[in-house]
C-alpha cells in the first residue's frame, strides 16, 4: 500500500501563477481533505472532498479551490498567488470522514512563491 | 467551534527522562482528540486518538495520553526519552470531520 501520495513534493511559483497540486488517497479511502501548514504553525483546514463535492471549507479564500475525481484523487488549485501563500500543503485521506475516522497524512507539497 | 491549546513551543529534555506535552481543549460537546508527530520534512503520523471509553490511551512508539475532562486536558506523555522522539507534536480535536490543529512543541532530546 502506497499510502498518500502529493506531487509535486516541491514547488516554486511567481506571485500572481496559479498552481495545481495533486493528491492521491491511501486504497480504500473516499475523502479527501487539505491543510495548509505555514512555517512554525500547526496545519490550518482548508476544505474536504467526499463524493466528488466539496463537503467542508476552512477560513480560506475562495483562490484556494478544489476538484475530487471518481477514483477519489484530488486537487488543490490556488489561484493569484501571493507571497503568503507559501507554505507545506498537507493532503490527508480518510474513510467515510467521521469524526474519530483515521485520516492519513502525504509528506506534502512545499509551496514557494517568490 | 472547538480548538485545542499547546502550552510550550518547545521541550528540551535528556535522552531517558520523561516527555510531558501539554494540550488544552475546547468543546462544547464531547471532543474526539488526536496527537500527531511531524519528522523533518515529512508529512504527519497518528500516535494516539481519544474518541470514547477508556480515558488513558497508549499509542506507538511507548507514547500515551490521559484525557480529563475537568481539567480539558489531553497531556501526552512517555516515560523515557529516546533521541529519535527528537521532533513535531501537534495536538487536534476532531469536528465535523475536519482536524484543528494545535500550534505545535518542538521536542529536542539532548544525550
């Protein structure tokens, strides 16, 4: 088993790019969730996909926006980039998304806008 | 909404002394709360969750955690350091789902 896999691991975009990142769920996982952890902070939510539909959303503004595929696979796209944006991108899978479900954490896409 | 409170950013302690992580909680309904470990560069790793039951739960690598309601607390604790617990503990509560994440303590462990 794979695990959750996020590509690219590293990336780095010009203010004002968009940039997509990936994320691939462990096997049997239906939902899909992403953080975003700035440097010295703890992951903050952005939102949550379970059957294609975004399920919930943090406190992020509507550049941050999301895609889940049919075979559970997702996207984070950011749109307008802005210096703040920089940060390790967290793609965390989970079964059915109840509250004391597992979820399982990628080793994240490190986001550098210059 | 629900939130937790890592008291201390970082931990300093000898290799075989006792690890203490503190964490605070807030709910108004009873929480499901989670400590995770963040390596360098690495994504997060579950050590040990609360959801019901059994107030002291162990997790891996020797670590566990006692939940207390009157105190809302959920302090994580192992009984001796090893140089490779050297790392990121991160404290969430669990709602609707999605993970609020405590600020963090970095532990380093001195030989």
């Amino acid at each position: 088993d794979a695990g959750v896999t996020q590509s690219p691991t590293h990336l780095i975009k010009t203010r004002g790019q968009q940039v997509t990142l990936r994320c691939s769920p462990k096997s049997g996982h239906d939902t899909v969730s992403w953080y975003q952890q700035a440097l010295g902070q703890g992951p903050q939510f952005i939102f949550q996909y379970y059957e294609e539909e975004e399920r919930q959303r943090g406190n992020f503004p509507d550049r941050f926006s999301g895609h889940q595929f049919p075979n559970y696979s997702s996207e984070l796209n950011v749109n307008a980039l802005l210096l703040g944006d920089s940060a390790l991108y967290l793609c965390a899978s989970s079964l059915g998304g109840g509250m004391n479900t597992e979820a399982f954490f990628g080793q994240g896409t490190r986001l550098t806008v210059v | 909404a629900q939130s937790v409170t890592q008291l201390g950013s970082h931990v300093s302690v000898s290799e075989g002394a006792l690890v203490l992580l503190r964490c605070n909680y807030s709910s108004s309904v009873p929480p499901y709360l989670f400590w995770y470990v963040q390596y360098p560069n690495q994504g997060l790793q579950l050590l040990l969750k609360y959801t019901t039951g059994a107030t002291l739960v162990k997790g891996i690598n020797g670590f566990e955690a006692e939940f207390k309601k009157s105190e809302t607390s959920f302090h994580l604790t192992k009984p001796s350091a090893h140089m490779s617990d050297a790392a990121e503990y991160f404290c969430a509560v669990s709602e609707l789902s999605k993970l609020s994440f405590g600020a963090g303590t970095t532990v380093t462990v001195r030989a």
